[in-house]
C-alpha cells in the first residue's frame, strides 16, 4: 500500500511539474494587441513606440544567439497568434527567416531594419550582405523608430497620431544617446585612443 501511496504521489508531482512548465510558456488572454519581436532589444523598442495598449513578446532573451537561434513549437504559436511580427532583417535570425518571410501570408511580418539606406550600413565580405548589428550605431537605430511606427499604423491606423508621437519621442532620446556617446569619446585623450 505504501509504495502505491508513493507511485501516486510521484506521478502528481510529475503532473504538477509538467503544469507549471507548460503554464510558464501560456500567454494570459488580454484584450491587447499582441506583438512578436524576435530579440529583446527589438522589443523593448517596439514597446515604447506602440505604448501600453500592446502585449510585446521576445522570441529570444538577452544572452541568445539570434543567428543560431531555431524556432521552437512555442515560437511558432506565439507568431501564429501575433497581431504584428518583428524582426530585425538583414540575416540576423538566419535561421528562422523563412519561417519569419513566410509569416507574411497570415500577418504583417516586418524586418525592421530592410528598409535602410544600404550606403550606411556596413556591407560584409560577400556582397549584398550587410552587418545586421544595427543597434551598435545609435543613429542607425534611431532611423528603425519609424518603421517600427509605420507598421504599427498599417496594423492599428486608429492610433496613428500616437505612435507617430512615441516613435519621435524615443528617437529624440535616442539622439541625445548618440551625441552624449560622441561626447564622452571625444573627451578620450588621443594617446589612449587605440585604431
């Protein structure tokens, strides 16, 4: 009787266990819209562009390779059940941009970073390859504000007004980010400054 009483007591806590698990990875229903952004630093830009009305998702937290990176079940709901999906293009996620391209079919799926200017981004060994680490020039990120606002308006035009606002405010921090960064590097002393 006791090892029953032991077995059923192991197989609820397996139970138990296999719930909170799976719990963990549920989103709460909300009556937000929801975004999908692939990378942390994606979303948290995202956010603050689209404002509180919006649930933001990242696909990968601080610290994931996205250019490893491979979606998972999980992911593949969340973009399934996205309002808007972003990424940031330019080969970043390498492993999931067909998945993200293909996304397009069932909802606005943007590669926020597509759109800029080639003649500023930092063309790689093979051609037509650019560095998709755009968020390293403050000025080049201050430029994906805008699109993230205009996709947000081509999904939400009801609060275009706002997220043109947000995404000139933020890009407003952004530059003064920028200048403060110049700044600070300027005031390097030239003997410790290292090309």
């Amino acid at each position: 009787m006791k090892k029953i009483i032991a077995f059923l007591i192991c197989i609820n806590v397996l139970i138990c266990f296999y719930l909170l698990n799976n719990y963990s990875h549920v989103q709460l229903q909300t009556n937000k819209k929801k975004m999908v952004c692939t990378t942390s630093i994606l979303a948290d830009t995202a956010q603050h562009i689209a404002g509180e009305d919006w649930q933001v998702v990242s696909l990968m937290g601080p610290g994931v390779d996205p250019h490893t990176y491979h979606a998972t079940e999980h992911d593949v709901h969340a973009l399934a059940q996205a309002d808007l999906i972003l990424y940031h293009g330019l080969h970043l996620e390498g492993k999931m941009v067909h998945v993200l391209e293909q996304m397009n079919q069932y909802t606005t799926s943007v590669g926020v970073c597509e759109s800029l200017p080639k003649e500023l981004l930092i063309e790689s060994e093979v051609a037509g390859i650019y560095d998709p680490h755009v968020w390293h020039d403050v000025s080049l990120w201050r430029r994906v504000t805008s699109t993230i606002a205009d996709a947000l308006i081509d999904v939400d035009n009801a609060y275009k007004e706002r997220y043109e606002t947000n995404a000139h405010t933020y890009s407003t921090r952004l530059e003064h980010l920028d200048t403060s960064i110049f700044e600070l590097i300027n005031e390097i002393p030239p003997n410790n400054v290292f090309s």
